[in-house]
C-alpha cells in the first residue's frame, strides 16, 4: 500500500480514551496542592503629599449651599495632576468649579508597582460644609 494512502487512514482512526486524555474509570486520580500566581509586585495606591483646601466660593457661601463633589484626578508618575473630572457633582456648579481648580495644583506620593512610580486614577471626595 503506498505511503499516502496509509497516512490519510491513520489520521481517520479514532482514538481510545487513554490516547484522547481521558482516564479510564479504574483510575485513581489524586489531588494535588494547589497552583498559586500572584502579581510579581502589589500596587500600591497614591497618597496626598501638598493638599490645600479649596476656597469656599462667596456666593455659594452667601446662598448656604453646601455639598461633596466627588472628583476622578489622574496622579502622574511625578506625583503631579495631570487630569481632574467630576464624577459625581454636590449638585451646585460653584462647589465643583472650586475643587476642580484645587486639585489641579495639588501633589501625591504616586501610585507604585514595586519600585516604579506609574499613573494612576484616585478618587478623591471634597466636602463643602458651612458651620
């Protein structure tokens, strides 16, 4: 029988269980301890380093209102600001206007992965309160 011929029947055959990875049922399988990965280094989160207060601004002062603005701040390696958002505003523009311009001139300890400083996104709340 030529070559080719035997070739395309052997790819054809079926396999038995054991050929196919399936241990037959008198098998005994054991357990084995269990295979842990973990990341090569923690993230370590950013941590304020220069943080000043906002200004009460006057007319929201004047109008009584009050409330917490909840701002995403993209911290880069250098610890610096480098993008501010309001994901969820105190509900008056004033408040949210006034802690956005703070924290862009604010500072952080960067977030870390082992030694290297990297960029990261920290939620920060700022709460405008009269007393």
């Amino acid at each position: 029988m030529p070559l080719a011929i035997l070739a395309l029947l052997s790819v054809g055959t079926p396999l038995n269980a054991q050929e196919r990875g399936t241990p037959p049922k008198e098998a005994e399988v054991f357990s084995l301890e269990p295979v842990t990965v973990t990341a090569p280094w923690p993230l370590i989160p950013p941590q304020y380093k220069e943080v000043h207060t906002p200004p009460y601004p006057e007319a929201a002062r004047a109008r009584e209102k009050e409330g917490t603005v909840f701002l995403l701040l993209l911290v880069r390696p250098d610890g610096s600001v480098g993008a501010v958002k309001v994901q969820k505003s105190s509900g008056h523009r004033l408040l949210d206007e006034a802690a956005t311009q703070a924290a862009k001139t604010w500072t952080f300890i960067p977030a870390r992965r082992g030694p290297a400083p990297i960029e990261a996104w920290a939620e920060v709340p700022v709460k405008f309160e009269l007393k």
